[in-house]
C-alpha cells in the first residue's frame, strides 16, 4: 500500500483476527471509539482472516499468531503469496512467542504486545496503514532472548554494513519512510533503495521489518 493515503480523511479500515471473542469484542470496542478507524470484519481463524482479506481488502489486519483453527504465521504467508496488500500488525500475548520471528519473515508489517497502551496502538496502526514497520526496540530485545539455536547466517552477512548503511537501517527502525530517509540523508529515493537492497543482502533478510529484527539481534541497533 503506497506509503501516502490517497484520501487522509478516508478511515483506515480493519479486519481483526483472533480466536478469542472477548478479544476480538474489546479491540471493535476500541476502535469503533475512536476517530478514523473502520472495523470491516473479525476472523476467528488464519484461513478465514485469508478469504475475508482477499474479498474486504482491509487496509491492516490485526493478527494474532496462535488459533486452534490455523495460525498467523501460515495466514500471513498465504497473504503474502497471493500478493494482498494488506499490512499485517501482529498482536502476541506472550513474550516468549517464538511465532513472531517467522511471522515477521512471512512478511508482517510488525508487531506488539496486547498488553500495549491504547494510544500505542492506534498509532501502530496508523503507521502500518502508511506501510512504515512497526517495532517495537523493547519487544525486538524480547526477540533475541527467543532465539535458542540462531541459523546460520548466508556468507554474505559476514560483511559488516557501512556507516551509511547503518544510518538508514537506524532510520528504518524508527519507522521512517524512503523518501523521508532521503530527504535527512541529502540523497535520492533511489539511492536509499540501493542502500536497502545492499544491508538487506548483508543481514539475509528480504525485507525491512526483518532487517531491524536482526540489527537487535546482531547487536547493530539498540
């Protein structure tokens, strides 16, 4: 989804996915509340949060990992396959959710904590409506605690990343936008584009939610 709404009055609309109904109950609650936002649907399952995606085309989806009736992760992987763009935010309960790696490599926008502030929340949303990453540094830390037996990393991640490198991946963290990089940078799009395509090839990862996940993990953030 392009990174500026066409419409900014537009609500950013919303499918929330979790087998929990109080769950689901209380996040409707709060965004039908709140200014700006459109419930579309709930989903109680990974597969049913797929088919009422690919029919609503919800701006985010709010995704929990763990369902008795098909998991997050497969469901993000099947959103990403079928080349939806829906921006997908995780919400875990757990700290020690080893789902949320492979979630984020599936192709997730980024995740939180339920226990999350309101307000934190909503911004979330509003940020991966925009398609900007949502990662939190605390819950990143949480991350590498879970990494028991870390794979081993393509030969191409032994190259450390460049000074510049590491400004934008810094940059990325913070959630800023491409454009925005290259305007604190003084460069083109472009060249921003090739730095990304560089640190994402040096830390084997495909995109840059997962490219912060392992700047925590490999010590190069926080």
């Amino acid at each position: 989804m392009p990174e500026n709404r066409a419409d900014a009055a537009a609500p950013i609309t919303l499918l929330l996915v979790d087998d929990h109904p109080v769950v689901r109950d209380g996040l409707r609650g709060m965004f039908e509340a709140a200014p700006g936002f459109e419930v579309l649907a709930e989903a109680e399952s990974g597969p049913q949060a797929v088919e009422l995606a690919a029919s609503l085309a919800p701006d985010v989806i709010l995704m929990d990992l763990r369902m008795p009736g098909g998991g997050g992760v497969a469901a993000i992987a099947e959103l990403s396959r079928r080349g939806l763009s829906c921006q997908v935010l995780v919400l875990t309960t757990y700290d020690t959710d080893t789902d949320t790696l492979p979630a984020i490599e599936a192709g997730a926008t980024g995740y939180l904590l339920k226990d999350a502030p309101r307000d934190e929340l909503f911004s979330a949303v509003r940020a991966a409506a925009a398609g900007r990453t949502v990662l939190s540094p605390a819950v990143a830390a949480r991350l590498v605690t879970q990494v028991r037996n870390p794979r081993p990393a393509p030969a191409a991640s032994a190259s450390p990343l460049s000074a510049r490198e590491r400004e934008v991946l810094a940059l990325v963290a913070k959630g800023t936008s491409n454009r925005e990089i290259a305007r604190i940078l003084f460069v083109s799009e472009a060249t921003v584009k090739t730095h990304l395509t560089h640190l994402y090839a040096k830390l084997g990862v495909n995109d840059r939610a997962a490219a912060v996940a392992s700047g925590y993990e490999r010590g190069i953030l926080g």
